[in-house]
C-alpha cells in the first residue's frame, strides 16, 4: 500500500509534466520574436523534430526498460531529462543573439523533452494504478486532469513572466518543480508490480493495430495544429496581444482538460463511442471557424480554440482504451503504440507547418487543411469503434503491467 506522500507526489509530478510539456510551445512568440531568437517558422517547426524522435523511442522502450530496471527508476529517468531540457532552455537564453549556439542547445533541450515526457508519463500511470488498486480508473482521471491541468497553466505563466519582463521565468519554474521532485522521490520506495518481458511481447501485431495507428497519426495532427501554432495564429492573423494569444491557448488545452473530466462523468448516460464519433466534427467545425476568424476579434480567436480543445478532448485517451479491450493478445503495448504514432503526427504538424509558412501558406489556409484532416478522422472513428461497445473506462492505463 503507497503512503500518501506518494500518492501526492505522483501527482505533483503529473502536474509539473503538463507545465514542462507545453513550455515550449507556450513560448512560441518569443521564438519568434525579431528582438529575441528571431527564429523562423522553419526553424521553430524543426525545434520539435527531435522531441518527436525521442519521445517515440522512449514511449516504445519504457515498459521493457520498467521491466529490467523497475519503474521508479524510468520515472527518475525521465524527471532528469525533463530537468536537462528546461537547464538547457535557460542556458539558451545567455545567447538569444547567437543563433549558432542557441538554436543547438534548444534542439538538444527539446530531445530531452522528448525523453522525459516518453519515459515519466507512462511510469505516473503505473503508479497511480498500482496506489489506487481500489479505484484505478478515477486514479488514472486524476493524474491525467492534473497533467492537463499542467498544460493550462503553462501558457498562462508565460503570459505572467512575459509581462513582469523576464519570460524565462516559466523554465525557472519547471527546473525547481523537477529538482524537489527528484530529491522528494529518491527518499521514496515507489513501487509498482511490473510485468517482465514475456511471451506476450512476440505476439504478432495484428493488422486492426494499424487502424489504431492511423487515428492517432490524424489526431496528433490536429492536437498539434491547435497547441504549436494557435499562438502565432492569433498574432499574425487575429490581430491578438502576446497575453490573448497565451489565453487562446490556454482555453484550448483548459477545454482538454475539462473534457476528457466531463465525458468521464457523464459517459452513463452518453456512450463514449458516441462521443468518438462526434468529436472529431466538433473539431472540424472549430478548425473552419479559426480559418474565419476577422482579424479584429481576438475574445472570438479565444472561444474557437476553446471549441477546439473540447474536439480534441477525450479522442486520445478512447482510442488507446479501445484498442487495450479490443487488442488483447497485445494489450500491454497498445498504450505505447498508439503514443509512439501520436507523436507522428505530432512531428508532422510541428515541423510541417514552418516551411508550409516561410513559403507564403497562410496559416488560414493550414486550419482549412486541418479541419479536412478532422472530417477524415471522423471517417476513421467508425472503422476504429463502430464494431465495438464503449470502454470501460474513459482514462487508460498508460503503463503496461499492472497488477
């Protein structure tokens, strides 16, 4: 049984991950911005391609590394790379006007990223499932609220520091976040029954995977779209303040967040398959609607990524819970899998949309895209669920093992 020290840490630490997650997009302004590192759409897509790299690796080879060296040791892992990643974001800020020394420590600072986020996350699943064996399923929902919760409050402490002068102040911020965490772990047991490579792990993919696949290709997409490139959106096109551009996206993982907690509570009464096939139209109508957009009406810009958020909200979290209950000769790595493909589309959208921008695409244009990408998405949500009867649970396990 985990004391409760360690049930608040494992959720501390679900929140500091949401903060460090979303840093670097929360920041895309200043990246951006001619008297800071003056980057290019380009060069601030690029800055994502190694964390895409990492985190797949990382997502790919957590439970077989939890397995051989025990998942408190993967979770400390991925708190230090996390650590490495924000250090390095500081460092680049003594060389804002080299770019031949900045933009390498930030390429190095997101493949750290990358590491933390693939190692950690699922590890904090695994603990909160194996703490809370008596109600795993609202564990799961918790942790995962306070890791959205995390990714809400990113943007704002930008919007804070950014105000008061110093916009470092948010790595500042997520470096002693992860320092105490560390030193208050090490002092912890943080055990977790962890499965051992087994006979499981041989099995063949079966060919619905790719299905499975293919989603979280699409959806990370389209999450991607909104939460890299909403900022810079309400800028250049909104006619947003650096503050309303933060709150824009602020209300689009705010609405994730509050999404993924309300279908959660309601799903007696409006099945969670229906939510998936529904989903995906919300956020084809609200990509269409950021596309329109005047160019006076930021509170509007607000509401629309707002909507977003809630398109985007629970489809992740249903595909991987679907894909366990259906997949189970492989169920212990679909968690893996689907994260592994979901960061993907992730690197498609992060990096793809730069050079699309420095060629003379409006980002107008891009959300129009998007919203095709969303509809296709809709399509693929009754290949992927519409055999199949609602999940169980809304949250999944994303740790593999768990006894």
């Amino acid at each position: 049984m985990a004391t409760a020290t360690e049930s608040r840490v494992v959720y501390g630490a679900g929140l500091a991950q949401g903060i460090v997650l979303v840093t670097f997009p929360a920041a895309s302004t200043v990246f951006t911005a001619s008297d800071e590192y003056d980057l290019s759409n380009t060069q601030y897509g690029t800055l994502f391609l190694p964390q895409v790299i990492t985190a797949i690796a990382a997502a790919l080879l957590g439970a077989g590394l939890a397995g051989r060296y025990g998942t408190k040791r993967v979770y400390l892992a991925g708190l230090f790379a996390g650590l490495v990643s924000m250090v390095l974001l500081l460092v680049s800020t003594l060389f804002v006007d080299d770019q031949s020394v900045a933009y390498p420590l930030l390429l190095v600072a997101t493949a750290c990223l990358g590491v933390g986020f693939g190692l950690s996350v699922p590890a904090l699943n695994t603990f909160a499932a194996a703490f809370h064996s008596e109600d795993v399923n609202r564990a799961i929902l918790v942790l995962n609220a306070l890791l959205g919760l995390g990714t809400v409050l990113a943007p704002v402490f930008v919007a804070i520091f950014v105000g008061l002068g110093f916009w470092w102040g948010l790595p500042l911020t997520s470096t002693c976040l992860l320092i105490g965490l560390i030193v208050v772990s090490l002092g912890l047991p943080l055990r977790a029954a962890q499965a051992r490579a087994s006979a499981a792990a041989r099995v063949r993919v079966p060919a619905r995977f790719w299905m499975y696949a293919a989603f979280a290709v699409l959806y990370g997409i389209c999450e991607t779209t909104n939460g890299n490139w909403s900022q810079l959106d309400m800028t250049s096109e909104v006619g947003a303040s650096t503050t309303q551009a933060a709150l824009a996206l602020t209300a689009f993982w705010g609405m994730v967040t509050v999404g993924r907690v309300l279908l959660a509570v309601v799903q007696r009464w409006v099945p969670a398959r229906l939510a998936y096939h529904v989903l995906p139209l919300v956020l084809a109508g609200a990509f269409l609607l950021v596309a329109e957009l005047p160019s006076d009406a930021p509170s509007l810009g607000i509401l629309a990524f707002g909507l977003a958020g809630l398109g985007c909200s629970a489809l992740l979290p249903l595909t991987i819970s679907f894909g366990q209950e259906e997949l189970t000769a492989i169920s212990a790595g679909v968690a893996g899998g689907v994260i592994a493909f979901y960061q993907a589309g992730y690197g498609i959208a992060a990096f793809g949309v730069g050079p699309l921008l420095d060629h003379g695409v409006e980002l107008t244009t891009v959300f129009d895209v998007a919203a095709v990408v969303a509809l296709v998405m809709a399509g693929a949500s009754f290949v992927v669920a519409g055999r199949r009867p609602s999940p169980a649970a809304l949250h999944p396990q994303l740790g593999a093992g768990v006894k």
